[in-house]
C-alpha cells in the first residue's frame, strides 16, 4: 500500500492571507480524522472573526489598489499555467490527504492533480480566444460602443469536503483569469488542499492578496457571506446551506454561484440490459462511497422489469470490495466522518420502516471495525414519494423504484426539488436524445453516469444557480459594462 502517515502540508498551523503565513488570532484548532482510521490525522487553525476580517480586507486590497485586475488576461495567464505546473508538483501529496480527509481511493486520487492542472492550462487558453472586449454599434446615439466583460471583484470560494481540489480548481481557475481577488474557505473536515494551493501560490509569486486561504466553521463562514466587501460567493454544498447563503447575497444584491444537492435519477427504458445498467450504476456509485452530489440514486424501471433489476443490482453492488482507501483492491473506501455515516445509517433506517425493501447492505462491514464504512446498499419497492427517494443521502444507497410507463417513468424522475444530472438507458440513442430533452436536469448522460465539467456543470431547481467548468465557468465571474462614445479611440483595434 502507497500510504504515508506524515501530514504533507508546509504551514497547517498558519492562514495565508496578504501573501505571506500568518499566525491565526487564537489558539483553537480544528481536528482533521483520518477516515479510515478513525484517528486524529492533523491540526489546523480554526478561522475567527478576526482572521476572516483580514482575510477579506487583503483580498479588497489586491482587488482595488493591487496589480491584479489591471495587468493583461495574457498575463494572468501565464500565473495560471504555473499554478498548474505546480499542482502538477503536489500529485503524491493529493493521493495521501483526499483518502484521509474524505475516503476517496488512492488509486484515484494519486491522478487527480495533473487532471486538475489541466483546467488551469484550459482556462489561461481563454486568454487569447475568449471576447473580454468587443465592438458593438450603439443603438440609442454615440458611434462608437464596447461591451467589456471586467472581473466581478473580491469572490469569496467556499468548499465542501468530498472533492475539494477539483471543486477548488473550478472555481479559482476561472475567478484568477477574470481578475478577481479570492478568498478561499475551506472545509474543516478537508482542508489539505486548499492548504496546498496556498503553497503554490506562494511558490509562484502570486501577487499578494490575490488568494488568501483560511479554514472556519459555519458561523465564521457566514461572515465571509455577510461582509460587503465581498462581491461573489461560489459556493459548492448541500441545498440547505445554499438557501441560506443566497438569502444573505440576497439582502445586499451580492452575485452567487450555487451548486447544490442532487436525487438523480436513472431512466431505465425496456430495451436496455439489465446487467448492463447494474454494473453501470453500481459501479459509478462506488466513486467516493456514493458522497457525490450528482450520484444517480434514484433507479426508475418498468414495474415488470423492477423484482429483476434490483435482483441485478444486489448482485453487483453486494460483490463490491469495500475497505482500506489505500489498498489496491479495493473498490469503495470509508465515508468521510462519523456524522456522515450517522446520516447514511439513519436513511437507511428510514427506508425500512417506510416499507421499501432491503434487497442488500444496510449496515456496516463485519470484517471493518475501524473507520466510517457503511455496506453498499440497495432498496427495491421504493414509493417515489418517501424520505430515502427525496432526500439528499449522500452514501451507497440505491432506490430502485417502479414505473407504469415510460412516460410515468420521466414524470417520476422529474418529481422532485433537485434537477442536477440524469441518465437515459437505452440501446436507441433517439430515445435517449428525446428522453434528455424532457428531463428537468442539468446534465443528461447515456447508458452510464455521465458528469462534464469540461462542458458545464450545474443544475435545475433547488440543485443550483449558474454553471461551472468551461467557458460557461467563466461567466460567473464577470460583468458586462456598456462603454458608449462618440468616436474611435486612438489606437483601437478588434481583438
């Protein structure tokens, strides 16, 4: 096994504020637990009220007075290329923390940095190819018009713990290209690689103020949302927490990005393969023991298809390895925390007295008696209406449930508040493309679980607001000036 228990951060006793390693403002630190161990892996600071004062206050100061905004899209681009180099460089730290911290498989997340460095390198390509400046013939006087996309200012990033270097990739990525300012909070359960980015910014000479990084709870949190010199929150987290965070931006008309919560479902037409789509769906869902937003939970089949394909799902997701995040055989690792597992086991209690079936799993490994597992789990006769089929899980558990048509089948996977991915099963990609088009998703895959960050990524309903990843990832962190004149500046040329 390819584990090593040294802490791989330089500074986990200090924020990066200003560009430099400060000392917090008190002494209270927040314990991070090794998910496989159940034991103490390392400490961080807790943020105060103070810390994320200065952490704002930095971020406006790069923002309003510092280079940052005013130098070329070109030249940020070139920081952006050597933050990916360096991310590149943190490869073997990523596969030791993102295992710790929230159960991932090392055998996963040792490759998870040079795909992440890939996104840097793709947004400073936008550089020289995306329109930041354009010509445009006023319509009301004036002969001469601009639409300017400018940076939307200081962005605070808040993070969860289930897959923070990429969800930290995709939004600083392409905050840093527009030329804004950040402040990046992350999660007290898995702060490692926020902690890392600090480090390559530091290395690369970022210039200071340009990314701060602290580490709060909740109510600190929630000053970073409140305080007006923050422009732009972009958040990734439950629909809960989201709700709360766009009524505060509400009250002062600060910009959000929200991506939230997701019960996506999997269509499953009368032509597809049972087995197939099984060991599609089972198999997906073993990725980061189901505590992925856009995981496909809901598993929508004809009623005379439904005892046989929960039969196959049993089948598969009961022969998954469970174990040891760093073991080479293993197929799903732990839950992140205590909390999460509570939560997952009490759905499962849930479905249960609720009358579904329990067709296979519902508690914990025999032979795993340390460490936050939880069995791969499947339901079958799952009224769409329950808690285990509207609620969020966010765990290995699967809810097979019945349809009387294909049509009752998409009215069913659009029953409910979330809209944030989707699958289609079916050996007909003309059905799939129809089907796609009536699913109130943000993403629709075919025949397996599909999510495209290169694309977009977002949702429908209560799942989010706005997009992230690609050239739609960008916009977020812009805004459209109309710059109206009466003549050609000197020196103008279209881009």
């Amino acid at each position: 096994m390819a584990t090593d228990t040294a802490v791989p951060i330089r500074h986990d006793d200090r924020f990066f504020i200003g560009g430099t390693w400060v000392e917090p403002s008190s002494s209270d630190v927040i314990g991070v637990i090794d998910s496989a161990t159940e034991e103490l892996y390392f400490n961080v600071p807790e943020a105060k009220a103070a810390d994320m004062a200065r952490a704002v206050e930095a971020a406006r100061e790069a923002f309003d007075r510092g280079p940052w905004p005013r130098i070329s899209h070109a030249e940020r681009a070139e920081y952006l290329r050597a933050m990916g180099q360096g991310l590149r460089g943190k490869a073997d730290e990523v596969g030791q923390l993102w295992p710790r911290e929230s159960g991932a498989l090392h055998s996963i997340a040792q490759h998870t940095a040079p795909g992440m460095a890939g996104v840097f390198d793709f947004y400073a390509g936008l550089a020289a190819t995306y329109p930041f400046e354009e010509r445009v013939q006023p319509t009301l006087g004036g002969d001469f018009g601009l639409l300017v996309r400018e940076p939307v200012g200081v962005v605070g990033a808040i993070i969860p713990w289930n897959g923070p270097l990429s969800l930290i990739t995709y939004k600083i990525a392409p905050a840093l290209l527009a030329g804004c300012t950040v402040v990046l909070k992350s999660s007290p359960e898995a702060p490692g690689d926020a902690y890392l980015f600090a480090e390559i910014a530091e290395d690369i000479g970022l210039p200071p103020g340009v990314l701060n990084v602290v580490t709060a709870d909740r109510q600190v949190s929630e000053l970073l949302v409140r305080n007006p010199g923050v422009d732009k929150i972009t958040f990734t987290g439950s629909t809960a927490a989201g709700r709360r965070i766009a009524s505060i931006c509400g009250e002062r008309i600060a910009r959000c990005t929200l991506e939230l919560g997701g019960k996506s479902a999997a269509v499953i037409l009368d032509d597809m393969d049972l087995q197939v789509a099984a060991s599609a769906i089972s198999g997906a869902e073993c990725f980061l023991a189901g505590q992925v937003c856009s995981s496909l939970t809901r598993i929508i089949v004809s009623r005379a298809r439904h005892d046989q394909l929960v039969d196959a799902l049993a089948g598969t997701f009961s022969q998954v390895k469970v174990g040891d995040p760093f073991d080479s055989q293993t197929q799903m690792g732990p839950l992140a925390m205590s909390r999460q597992r509570d939560r997952v086991e009490g759905y499962i209690a849930k479905g249960i007295a609720e009358g579904a079936t329990l067709a296979t799993g519902g508690g914990r490994p025999k032979d795993l008696h340390r460490g936050y597992y939880v069995e791969p789990t499947v339901f079958g006769n799952v009224d769409n209406r329950s808690t285990i089929a509207q609620e969020e899980i966010f765990g290995p558990v699967l809810s097979v449930i019945a349809a009387d048509s294909e049509e009752h089948a998409i009215t069913l996977a659009n029953d409910t508040i979330y809209g944030l991915n989707a699958s289609v099963f079916t050996n007909d990609v003309d059905r799939a493309r129809e089907v796609a088009g009536r699913l109130r998703s943000g993403t629709v895959g075919h025949n397996a679980f599909r999510t495209d960050f290169g694309m977009a990524f977002g949702g429908f309903k209560q799942s989010g607001i706005g997009r992230e990843g690609g050239t739609e990832g960008l916009l977020p962190f812009l805004e459209t000036k109309s710059v109206i004149l009466e003549g050609q500046p000197t020196g103008y040329s279209p881009a």
